[in-house]
C-alpha cells in the first residue's frame, strides 16, 4: 500500500491519538494504559522527528505515525533517542510501518542522532521484525522490568547505530 511520509502537525493530534489507543489495546504495544492529552505527549516527545504516513487519497487520513523521545538530558545522550512508531489497526502488515521507520531512520540522522533505541515486548513478533528490517539489532532483554495489569512483562532492547554519524 503506498503512503505519503509528511511531518506530524499538533492538528493530526486526533488520529495520532487514536491510533496510539488502538496500539494500547493490544496488550503487546505499551505498558501505557492511558491516553495522553496532548501537551502531555508533545512535551515528552522532540520537536523534530515526529512523522505520519498518511494515504494517497484526497482526504490523506493519517495510517501510522513515528516519533522520538529523549532517553536522558545529559548531553553525552544528546545524540540518542528512544522511537516509537504505531500503525492503524487497519493497515498493519501493508509495508506503511517500513516506510515510516526507515524515514524516520534518515530523519533522525538529519537531526544529529547517532542511536535509536527501542524496546519491544518479546510477543510483538510484528514489531520486532519491522525493527530488524530496518537494521535494528537485538542488545538484551530486560526481565520482569515493569508489570502491565497484574502480569510482569519483559522487554527487548534493540538499537540502531548510524553508519554515517557517531
């Protein structure tokens, strides 16, 4: 399916969001088990590197989006961020989830960013081959690190080093 990769403007806010809940409702997406408003989410995320695919049609309805968060304010982590990226329930599986990664990818190298992180629960096959597609690598597991529910949860770490910076 082809889609158009554009930056994410606050008024996309709706369907970000939504697509975010319907993420949420899964169980292997987040330990979130809230929704954001949206000064929440704008002040926890960079200003740059936020992305949507949207569909080539007339109305360009939003079909996934990626961003990145800061992992520490130290500047030694300056050039390191955490990812997210999240795709319509509706058009999971359709390639947009690669699109949108691998610009968010070149994006982030344009931005200063040597390392991408990403961590994944260990049942989100999808997710993590995505990753991997993108030349993500597997770095460890974090054991039991949180509890979704009543149920301890694992998580995989990988990352994605810049073979133009750092």
């Amino acid at each position: 399916m082809a889609c158009i990769i554009t930056p994410m403007h606050p008024d996309d806010w709706p369907a970000v969001r939504e697509i975010y809940r319907e993420g949420i409702a899964t169980g292997n997406a987040t330990f979130e088990t809230e929704l954001p408003d949206w000064e929440k989410w704008d002040a926890s995320h960079r200003k740059d590197c936020r992305l949507v695919a949207r569909a080539q049609d007339v109305d360009q309805a939003v079909l996934g989006w990626a961003a990145l968060s800061p992992v520490s304010l130290r500047r030694v982590y300056a050039g390191v961020a955490e990812m997210s990226v999240y795709m319509a329930a509706s058009v999971r599986g359709r390639g947009i989830g690669k699109a949108l990664l691998q610009s968010l990818v070149e994006e982030s190298e344009r931005s200063g960013l040597w390392t991408l992180q990403a961590g994944i629960f260990p049942e989100n096959s999808a997710s993590i081959a995505l990753h991997k597609s993108c030349g993500f690598r597997e770095v460890g597991v974090r054991r039991r690190i949180g509890k979704l529910g009543n149920i301890w949860r694992d998580v995989l770490l990988l990352e994605r080093r810049s073979s133009i910076l750092g």
